[in-house]
C-alpha cells in the first residue's frame, strides 16, 4: 500500500546488505547512516522500506528532530506497512499497521516537504503521543512536520574534512 502510494523514483537507496534486527524488523537503522532526509532501500526478505528524517516545529520555532523507518511487514503482503526505530523519536504511532491518512501524511510530507499539524491531524494520523507529550511539557504546542534540512550537516562533515586535511 505504501509503496505504490510512494512513487518518488528520484529517492536515494540506501544499501543495508543482509542486516536484519532481531525481530525481523528494520529497526537497526540509524540516524547517522542516513544521509537524506528520505531514503528508500529493499531488505534481505524482499521487503521495502522508507526512512524519514524530519522534524517537528512548536509554536516557538523550536525544532524537535524525529527518526522513523517504514516497512512491508511481511513479503507477500503489500497492504501491511508499520514504522519502527530505536534511535531517534518515532513521530507516529503504527501499531497494528499504517492507515491511509498515515500513508497520505507520509505522501505529503515527502512531495511538499512539510505538512501543518493540526490538532485533527495529530489525533487521526496517531503522531507519537510521548513526542506531543515532551512537546506540551516544555510548554508548546507541535505546529509542522517537516524533512529534516540535512544541508547544515553536509556543511559541518565539510568542514571537518577540510581541518583534517
């Protein structure tokens, strides 16, 4: 279902070779292994899969970054996705398995680039509670997601090559 919602033919790949987490899911991957903010990449099953970095904005301006990978849970069933990760905040609950909202928030965010978060939408598309949650304890309130600016980080790894040269 993900899949053919997602028809990005100029997303990056990202080769994971024969890992496999424990559990038969992509959680293994992390931040620091990506280098777009969206990446796509078949696992050792024949499995797709997506990995979103992206951050939520607050009220204030204030950036919380958040990290999640999307896959096929299993081979042969195309209409099961989930999201997973255990390096970084997840930004949305899938337990029991995407929802089209969730399908079509994903969509949005990868073909405009942010997506506006209302109060609506955070409860239908099941945004992480314990990421709103942090959000509203720090006295705020989550207003956009958004793919993650990655452009500053490429300008820090430049850097830092350059010095060690």
């Amino acid at each position: 279902m993900l899949e053919m919602a997602i028809r990005w033919s100029d997303v990056p790949v990202i080769d994971i070779g024969e890992k496999m987490g424990h559990t038969d899911y992509i959680d293994f991957i992390k931040e620091d292994e990506v280098t777009d903010s969206v990446t796509k990449g078949i696992d050792i099953c024949r499995r797709p899969f997506y990995v979103i970095k992206a951050e939520v904005v607050d009220n204030r301006g204030k950036v919380w970054p958040v990290f999640e990978t999307f896959f096929q849970r299993y081979t042969n069933n195309t209409h099961l996705w989930m999201g997973c990760g255990h390096y970084g905040d997840n930004f949305m609950d899938t337990g029991g398995g995407m929802e089209r909202c969730q399908i079509r928030l994903l969509v949005d965010l990868v073909e405009n680039g942010s997506v506006e978060l209302t109060p609506e939408l955070i409860d239908t598309t099941r945004i992480s509670y314990d990421l709103v949650q942090k959000i509203k304890d720090d006295g705020a309130v989550p207003i956009l997601l958004r793919l993650a600016d990655l452009s500053e980080e490429e300008d820090d790894n430049d850097e830092e090559e350059e010095h060690e040269a």
